[in-house]
C-alpha cells in the first residue's frame, strides 16, 4: 500500500501521507497507514472476520475522518485489527462511503504491538488530488 | 530555532507577542521560558498560542508553559481562560486524552531494600498493570455499571473497596468533577472504554519507580508534609488518562462542534481543532458534561492502578500496602476545563480555565485543596522521561500571574521518528540497565522513541517554573524502574 510517515510534522505523534490513483485507493492506503501504527506487520493479520461500515458526510475530507476513526473504535471496542477489503465512495447528494473490513482480535503473541492510536487529529488533515491520483495527510495522536 | 521578530522579553522568563501579532488576537499572547527554552521552542508554539489569543471570550493572556510544545489546537503545555457569559469551551484547549495525569504514591521503603526485589517489582508490575494497545483491565463492568464509574470517578472505587479514604481527599477535586452526565457521552465512546478501567495505554504512559535521594531535597519541611522523610525513599509515580472513552468524547464534540460553531453561532476560528461553542450554549455544556464523565474516567483508572501497584508491593515484600506506608502524595490533572474563582482588578471573577498539558499549581491556603497541604501549597508533580528524572513542585502565591497553572512534564523535542531512527529500544534497555534503571516495555519501538534525549531537560523546565514564579521545588526523584505501554 502507498503511504509514508513524516517524521518533521508531529514531534509527539504520527504523521503519514497515503497516496491512490482513485479516491478509494487512497482511503484504504490512508486506513492501512492508521493499522500499520498500532501493530507491525499488517500482513499477518487474517481475515477471520468481518466488518460491513457506510458512511455519510456532506464533506469529502471529513467522510475519510470518519473512516479512519471507524479503525480506532473497533480496535478499542472489539480489538479488531481491520483491513480494507473493498471500499466504494458515490456521491447520492452527499459523500457516501461503504467498505467490507476484515480481520482478526489483537494478539499480542503474533502482532507485534505499535502504539495505541488515541485519535485522529484535523491538524494538517488534508485529501488533495495529485496528478491523476489522490493524496491523504493525517496526524495521529498516539 | 527562530523565534518571531515581534516576540517581545518582559522579564528573565516572560515573553510576549502584542496583539498585533496575527489578526484576529483579542489578547496577547504570554509565554513562560528560560532564554534557551524560548530559542528551543517549536514554530508551532507561537502560531498556535496566538491562534487561541483570537479565541472569543479569552481573559487576559493565552498562556504557554516553558514545556511547550505544537499540540492540536492549544499548544502543549497551553492555558488559556475565558469569561464563561461570552467565552468558549473547546476540545482543542483541553486535548484528546482529557484528565491525562499524574499520581505520586510513597512508600516506607528506602533503596537498599528495594534495590535486591527491582526486576520481581518491574516485572510483577509490567505483568499485572495491562498496557499497550488492545488491552483490557481486571473489572470486568458492563456498560452500565461503567457509566456509575464514569459519574462517580474515584468515589466507586471506594464504594468497592479499591481505594483508601485518603486516597479521595488527596485527589485534585477529590476524584471526582462534579456534574459529569453520562447521558451526553455518546454509545460508541462508552464501548470503547467500558473495559479499560485499570489499564496504562502506550505512548507517553508509564509506571515508574523511584527514589527520592537526599541530595536532591530542595525544601525538607514541604517534602516531609508531603510525605518524604527517610533518606533514599521509594516512591512510585504512573502516567495515564481516560483511554478510549475520553479519546472518543474529544473526537465526538470536535465533530459536532464542527457543524453547529459557524452556521449556529458565527464563530470562525485559524484551526479546525481549535473547534469550539460558547460555554453557555447547549452543546456546550453537553461537552462539559461528557468531559466530567471523561474526567471522572481517568480518576477511577488511576486508583484502580494504584490499587494493582498496592498488591505487587504487598505480594513482593510479603507487608500490607499500609504497612509499607504506600500513600498517595497527591493526583494532578493536565487535561481539563474547569470553572475556578480567580483575582482580576482586585474582583473575585468566575472563569473557565482550561489547561492543556499544564497543572493546576494552587498556592497555599486556597480552596480546593487538601486541608494537609493548606500550608505547603498544592503538590504538583512533574514527569520526565524515563532517563532522566521527575519533580515535586509546590504552588506558591506568585502563580495568580498565570491563574495558579505551571508546566506538566519536560515536552518532546525530537519527533518519534527520528528518536526510533537514533535508538534501539533492545540497546536502550541495556543502557538503562547499566546505570541502575530497568526498564520493561510492550514494544522495542515504543521504548526507543521514549529515550531521555528526545526531550527538553527537564532541570531547565522546572528552572524555568521556578524563575517565573509559578510553582516551586519540593524534591527531583530519580527513576531506578519503569514500565511501559
């Protein structure tokens, strides 16, 4: 998945720029970005089960805002570590989003164990076209 | 770093930018720091202070302390406080972990007894108290009793028996802010806190044990009252907040401040995380009363920490925690909006301070602290990296310059990302082992971003509080164990 983390913009946190040739591209780079912080290897997690999420927003941004933060309730509230298996956005009026997560609980013994992903944050929060493509700039506070 | 030409000295370690600094500044802004921690100090520090200078309602100043650092909205280490007829409550000026904090606990144990059980201790501790990410804690609560927990903080852990009576006096608001609604908390914030009572998170979170050195006593009468008296004794001090329920109630009201501050109320603000309502409104004190609940969440967490560290120490040493005199100092709040009196022009004014990485420091003989410290001031205590050293402060009466509010800890100065490219947790650990500190962690990583070079020091910061007149030293503690989230 296209993401980088930027050291220089968040001293006590994480920063990533996530990158996708469409707009869904970008959201599940972005989403894969968010687990890579909480465990290591993303890989390993297998999809033992699975997550239906839609979303509306009227703004393209926040709709991304509010599927990242689907990621950090799940962790809290079921453990789940989720991956994007298909993600669909349309605009019926306003922005609406609907993916197919899947995953496994947090296992300490096979997922190497990041930081805990408290928030995420609207600083430098940002979804821009690029050339063809789309970019995502997030903070996380950790 | 540079800092902008406009900022002005007012003394040795008051600094100001005018309002004509940035449109919009209703106030100037006030920041406290050594000449050094000024030159030290981020970009972000001065764009943000100044962002909530423009911040309607604002009394006085916006403030930042000499340990801050860029934060989301208010900087870290950010105060500001607003007349609460025409101000503001925003989630950007108490932060995302709402009530992060500390609590300092005593022991009657000194180094030598304590040196030969350090790695049973740590160990036993790391075992016992969870962390890291996913981890639950030993209650096992349904949704609505959480919500008992979330009104009443530390209170409930004393109903069932998880606390001593004292522990409740020596609590900032006695553990417990008043008025806290859990019907204004949302259902997604509650699942995700529901079962981490008792549980450290990662990050900057920590328990450390440590020791209280003769040489580094600065004022015997004020540590003694509160409650250092042996040479070399062992303290314990831990680090944590309101986990996923209070991450979920700040990330709730930031949305839905969001939607209603412009269309609803015409407030514009420089920063989407500065997001706020006017404190009268309703969906302002819907946030109030959920940040109580949030508030109440981190108080009723730490006691039941303080209630899993009794137990390792008492099954260690084969004593009863009482035995081992394993008293709490006191519990401080960083995080937190609050309605307190304060002077201005010589008239008692009710205002709403809100403090974001920065501790309340109340002088002695004010309300709201406990009768034991009446004379002493209020205990504030500093946390600093897990290298370093940590600090007991007292409040002092000079402090009514900054509302009664001093630094929280010694503030990042290299990112995460670079202190991981610099240091390897696995070598760290070594290192830390050779100069008497062991240290356990969930993760490599999370341990070398942890390393005492990626902050300020935490002697100049403390220097700083001291020099500004806003807290003054009691006694430095040095760490000799730590765990990590």
């Amino acid at each position: 998945m296209p993401y980088r983390y930027l050291g220089e913009i968040a001293t006590a946190d994480v920063a990533f720029e996530a990158t996708g040739n469409s707009l869904e591209e970008a959201f599940a780079a972005a989403a894969e970005a968010t687990l890579n912080v909480m465990i290591e290897e993303p890989e390993r997690i297998e999809r033992r089960e699975s997550i239906d999420v839609e979303l509306e927003n009227d703004d393209l941004e926040m709709l991304l805002f509010d599927f990242l933060n689907e990621l950090v309730y799940y962790k809290d509230s079921k453990k789940l570590l989720l991956r994007v298996d298909e993600v669909k956005i349309e605009v019926e009026g306003r922005f609406r989003l609907r993916a197919k997560l899947s995953g496994e609980m947090i296992d300490p013994m096979k997922h190497p164990l990041g930081a805990d992903v408290k928030a995420v944050t609207l600083h430098r929060f940002s979804l821009l076209r690029s050339g063809d493509g789309w970019t995502a700039t997030a903070v996380l506070d950790i | 770093m540079a800092t902008p030409s406009a900022l002005k000295r007012i003394s040795d370690t008051v600094w100001e930018l005018p309002r004509g600094y940035k449109e919009g500044m209703l106030v100037p802004a006030r920041i406290f720091a050594t000449e050094k921690l000024i030159r030290e100090m981020d970009a972000g520090v001065f764009d943000q202070v100044t962002n909530v200078a423009c911040l309607p309602g604002i009394v006085n100043y916006a403030y930042c302390m000499p340990d801050g650092h860029w934060g989301y909205g208010f900087p870290i280490g950010g105060m500001a406080a607003f007349d609460p007829a025409t101000g503001v409550i925003s989630p950007g000026g108490i932060g995302f972990d709402i009530n992060c904090g500390m609590r300092l606990i005593t022991t009657s144990l000194t180094l030598d007894e304590v040196r030969p059980r350090l790695k049973e201790l740590v160990d036993m501790l790391f075992y016992r108290v969870p962390s890291g990410v996913g981890s639950t804690g030993f209650l096992r609560l349904s949704q609505d009793e959480f919500r008992d927990v979330i009104e009443e903080g530390s209170g409930w852990c004393l109903k069932k028996g998880f606390a001593w009576p004292e522990d409740i006096e020596l609590t900032e608001e006695r553990g417990c802010f008043e008025g806290a609604d859990s019907s204004k908390a949302s259902r997604k914030a509650v699942e995700r806190g529901f079962d981490q009572v008792g549980t450290l998170g990662s990050g900057n979170h920590y328990c450390e044990i440590q020791v209280a050195r003769p040489e580094n006593v600065f004022d015997r009468e004020k540590a003694e009252a509160f409650g250092f008296t042996l040479p070399n004794q062992i303290a314990v001090m831990f680090h944590c907040g309101s986990r996923g329920f209070g991450h979920q109630v700040a990330t709730d009201y930031l949305q839905s401040f969001l939607k209603v501050m412009e269309p609803k109320y015409g407030i514009k603000v420089r920063d989407r995380e500065l997001a706020c309502a006017p404190f009268h409104s309703k969906e302002g004190q819907d946030y109030f009363a959920a940040m109580k609940c949030a508030a109440n969440m981190a108080f009723a967490n730490r006691q039941m920490i303080l209630y899993l560290i009794r137990g390792v120490f008492s099954e260690i040493f084969r004593r009863s925690p009482e035995d081992l005199g394993m008293n709490m100092v006191y519990d401080v709040t960083h995080n937190t909006a609050k309605l307190e009196d304060h002077t201005i022009d010589k008239k008692k004014t009710r205002l709403l301070v809100h403090r974001k990485g920065a501790t309340r420091a109340f002088a002695p003989g004010m309300e709201g602290i406990p009768e034991r410290y009446k004379k002493t001031g209020q205990p504030v205590i500093i946390g600093g990296s897990m290298e370093t050293g940590s600090y007991l402060l007292a409040g002092v009466e000079s402090g009514a310059e900054a509302f009664y509010t001093t630094a929280h800890g010694s503030g990042r100065t290299m990112s995460r990302h670079q202190a991981k490219r610099m240091y390897r947790g696995s070598s760290l650990q070594h290192d830390m082992e050779e100069r008497g500190i062991y240290v356990r962690s969930v993760t490599w990583g999370g341990l070398a971003e942890e390393a005492g070079a990626a902050y300020k020091s935490i002697d100049e910061v403390v220097e700083a509080t001291e020099l500004a007149g806003l807290s003054r030293r009691v006694l430095r503690l040095t760490p000799i164990g730590n765990i990590k989230g």
